[in-house]
C-alpha cells in the first residue's frame, strides 16, 4: 500500500505544460496574429501545418515585446519553433496569406507554453534510481509518445474532415447542377414534342 502510494505521488509531481490546439480559417489577403503574455525564462513551443487551401503555404513570423523577428518562414507548408524568453511581455505568432487574391487557408496551430521540470525532484542525484523511480520516468516518457501520436492523428483528422466537407459541397454543387440540367432537357423534350402533335391551320381563303 505505501509503495501504490508513493508511486501515485510521484506520478503526479510534474511540472503543468499549458497546450492549446485548435485549426482556424485564414482568409485571402488576411493577417490572423495570436497572443501570450509569458515571463522571463518561459519555454514555449509551437507547430503549424496548413491543412487546406490553395498551395497548402502560408507565411509566420514569432515577435518578442520588441517586435524582434525571433522566427520568420515564407511560403511553408508546415514549420515548428521553440524558444526560451529573453524579457517578460506579451509575444505574439503571426499568419499571413495576403500573397493570396482568392485561396484561403486553414491552419493547425498547436502551441505548448512552459518547460518540463525533472519527474523526480532529485533526479539530479548521482545515486541510482529505484525500481518503483524507474518504472515511473518510463510511464512518463510513453505518455509523452502518446501525447505526440495524439497530436499526429489530430492534425490527419482535421486535414481529412476538411478535404470530405470539399468534396462534398463539390458533389453536391454537380448534383445540383445535373438536377437543372436534367429538368431543362426534359421541359424542351416535351416541348418539342408538343409542338410535333400540334395542328397547325393554315391561312383560309376568304370567299369571293
């Protein structure tokens, strides 16, 4: 029971890394920016892939409190950043997709703020780990893996979902499409046929 004990708290000592994952609509000729104000020291880390639109490219930039340029891509598909705050303020990730007239973009962010601290407040220690410590540190690094996997599978889903609701408004504007069609030929069919049985009289010769 004490080591079940144990083996929970040490589990739960783990330094909290706020993430934010979500995919968001960027439009032509458009510049979306996203905010955090962190403090000195903070460790962030974010992932961008553009799921949908175009080229599939869009152009970022990640901006101190300065506005120093600490990250700039053109025309990339997807791109990943991290870094480690120099001052406390509010930095900011910029998308822009105003090189496109008539395209518009979506866009999976996945933003990570905070650093991971070790699992065991004296890992540091030149002393071996023990069992019950061990079996702990490979728990954590399996559901670090998950976490990865889960984040992968996110961004396919969100990536199939849009391309399925593009086919299906395509398939839907063409059965539309071909339902007109198909009522405008049968109209003129039986129009032209009406026109086959119809009597036509001809002008009579007024009596004389």
């Amino acid at each position: 029971m004490q080591q079940l004990v144990s083996l929970a708290c040490l589990l739960f000592h783990v330094f909290v890394v706020f993430a934010t994952e979500f995919t968001f609509e960027l439009p032509d000729n458009e510049e979306i920016c996203f905010y955090e104000e962190m403090e000195h020291g903070d460790q962030f880390d974010f992932d961008f892939q553009v799921t949908s639109g175009g080229n599939y490219d869009v152009n970022c930039y990640v901006a101190d409190p300065h506005d120093k340029i600490l990250y700039e891509e053109e025309k990339k598909q997807y791109g990943s950043f991290s870094h480690t705050t120099a001052m406390k303020g509010v930095y900011k990730a910029c998308f822009t997709n105003k090189f496109s007239t008539f395209s518009h973009k979506y866009v999976y962010l996945d933003f990570r703020n905070g650093g991971e601290k070790p699992l065991l407040p004296d890992m540091t220690r030149t002393t071996a780990l023990t069992q019950l410590e061990s079996m702990c540190v490979s728990i954590h690094e399996v559901l670090k893996v998950v976490l990865t996997s889960q984040s992968w599978y996110r961004r396919r889903e969100a990536h199939d979902r849009i391309r399925a609701d593009h086919i299906n408004r395509r398939v839907t504007q063409w059965s539309i499409s071909e339902t007109v069609l198909l009522l405008v030929i049968s109209v003129g069919q039986v129009m032209l046929l009406k026109s086959f049985f119809t009597d036509k009289k001809g002008p009579v010769a007024a009596p004389t």
